[in-house]
C-alpha cells in the first residue's frame, strides 16, 4: 500500500479533490526534506492558485500507515512536519492532514495544533544539532520496530547490543 503511494508520482483529479502522489517536499527554515505519500488538494475559494490549474486548492497531506493508529504521536508528527514543508513552499495556511490506516481502513483526521507543530519544530532542531555534531543517538527498540522502513538502516537490535565499531570490526574482520 505504501509502496503503490509512492510509486505512483501523478496527479489525479476526481471532482474537486486534486491528488498528487509521492510529492518532494522541503524546509529551509526546518533544515529537512522529504517526500509525501499523497498531497490532496481541495477545490475552496479560500485556497491558493496552482500553476496549470483553475480555481484555488487547500493542499492536506495524507500519509499511508500499515498498522493501527498508535499511542504515541510519531504519525501526527510526521504528518505536520509535512504540513509545515507544505506551507514554506507554497506559501499557504494547513490546518488539518490525514493518516490512512491499512489495518482499520480508516482514515483519522489530524489538525496541526500550535502543541504538535511545536514537537516537530523541537524535534528537527534536535535532529539538526546532533548531525551537526555527527552524533548518532542510541535508539530506544520496540514493537514500533518490527514495521518500521528504516529497520534494516537503523538495526535497532545491534546498536543495543554492541557499538557500531565494534559491530564493523567484527564483520571487517570476518571478510578476510
Ligand atoms: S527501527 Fe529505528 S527508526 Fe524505526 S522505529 Fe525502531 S528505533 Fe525508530
């Protein structure tokens, strides 16, 4: 299901829903990028002007998850720092996205509180000063793991076992 959302880098238009799949999307302010499963852009006279197209759009980030919704906020951040991408490029207000869950086939609706925008905005200055330093931070494993896509780049099992140095000495060595 995420796969086909970010494969599928078009636009479709049904009614008055313009949807573009996986849209490039930046900060500069924010110092990140990323990509958006889907982009929804809602036909309202409150909206702003597309290029190519009539008429004024809410753009509303919809991001596709495998599970259920969870109890931490990891989603409704990941949305909003979307959201926040969105608004720096296009110049433009977004009040509410949504999570798209395959294991209950709903969608939940997720409005960009000051509280949420604020976590994200700690977060990636958080994330940008320990690059800065080039300073990985020890992970903390756990059930959210197991369906995570980073798994097999983050290997959250070894990092809690043994150092990365110790990790590559271990496999250098046996390479030779
Ligand atoms: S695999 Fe790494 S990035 Fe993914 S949830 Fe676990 S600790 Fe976080």
């Amino acid at each position: 299901m995420h796969k086909r959302a970010h494969d599928e880098t078009q636009t479709e238009l049904r009614g008055k829903i313009l949807t573009v799949r996986g849209m490039k999307v930046k900060s500069d302010k924010l110092g990140v990028v990323g990509v958006c499963d889907v982009v929804e852009f809602h036909e309202d006279t409150n909206g702003i002007s597309l290029n190519g197209r009539n008429g004024k759009w809410i753009p509303r980030p919809v991001e596709f998850k495998h599970g259920r919704p969870k109890k931490g906020q990891e989603d409704e951040a990941q949305l909003c720092g979307q959201a926040l991408c969105l608004e720096e490029m296009l110049c433009c207000d977004i009040k509410i996205g949504d999570l798209f869950y395959g294991e209950t086939h709903r969608r939940v609706e997720v409005e960009f509180t000051e509280e949420l925008r604020n976590i994200v905005r700690k977060a990636l200055q958080e994330m940008n000063q320990y690059y800065k330093r080039g300073y990985t931070p020890k992970v903390k494993p756990g059930k959210k793991c197991k369906n995570c896509s980073l798994n097999s780049i983050c290997l959250p099992e070894i990092q809690e076992k043994e150092s990365v140095n110790l990790y590559l000495q271990k496999h250098m060595q046996g390479e030779k």
